[in-house]
C-alpha cells in the first residue's frame, strides 16, 4: 500500500517561492509506470492538477502554470517535491500529492488517482 505525506511550510510571503515535499512509504518512486503528482484546491473551488514526475523522471505541468512550476525528486530520500515560484494570495490552497500506477501519461492531469496525501494547507500571505 503506497502512502504519501506533504510536508512543507504553511505560510509563505506574495512574490517568493513554495516548496512542498511528498515523502513517500510502502513503494518505490522509479517503481514502472508510476505517476506522481501535485494537486490543489483553492478555498471554495474544485481540484487543480499543477504536474506530475514519472517513474523515469519524466515530467508534465499544467499550461496555466509551467512557467511558475517546477517538480522535482530524491530517489535516494524517496521524496518528489514541488517548486511554485512568484506566489500570490490566489496561490492559497490546500496542496496535495498524489499517486498512481494504472493511468497513462495522457491520463496524469486528470486528478482521479489510487493514492492521496492528506493535504497540506499552504496560505499565501504578507
């Protein structure tokens, strides 16, 4: 059974950088045809797929948020983490990791995955 922790600050300034990690147990993070991604949800809104790193390192952003996106991963640690530059108040959300091992690249920016994070809420404020 994969299971997956966000880590990360809560609170972060307008204009710098978010960093969260996803420390994953009970699988391999280059194990094949692994998916592992970052989702959102903004306070009153639906879930936001931000990216996904594949078992090989791989990796697929949203349009909307590729030039302010970056993920990244630690084999070594088993971690995968998440860079989201230039942050505003609209950045504020809860921030969850994500897993699956049954979907295909086309399928990795729709968020229905077999494992979930509990979230971590992430405010962006001065």
């Amino acid at each position: 059974q994969v299971q997956l922790q966000e880590s990360g600050p809560g609170l972060v300034k307008p204009s710098q950088t978010l960093s969260l990690t996803c420390t994953v147990s009970g699988g391999s993070i280059t194990t094949n045809y692994y998916y592992w991604n970052w989702i959102r949800q903004p306070p009153g809104k639906g879930l936001e797929w931000m990216g996904t790193i594949s078992y090989s390192g791989s990796t697929y952003y949203s349009p909307s948020l590729k030039s302010r996106t970056s993920i990244s991963r630690d084999t070594s640690k088993n971690q995968f983490t998440l860079q989201l530059s230039s942050v505003t108040p609209e950045d504020t959300a809860v921030y969850y990791c994500a897993a699956d091992g049954t979907i295909t690249a086309a399928e990795v920016c729709v968020p229905v995955y077999s494992y979930w994070g509990q979230g971590t809420q992430v405010t962006v404020s001065s």
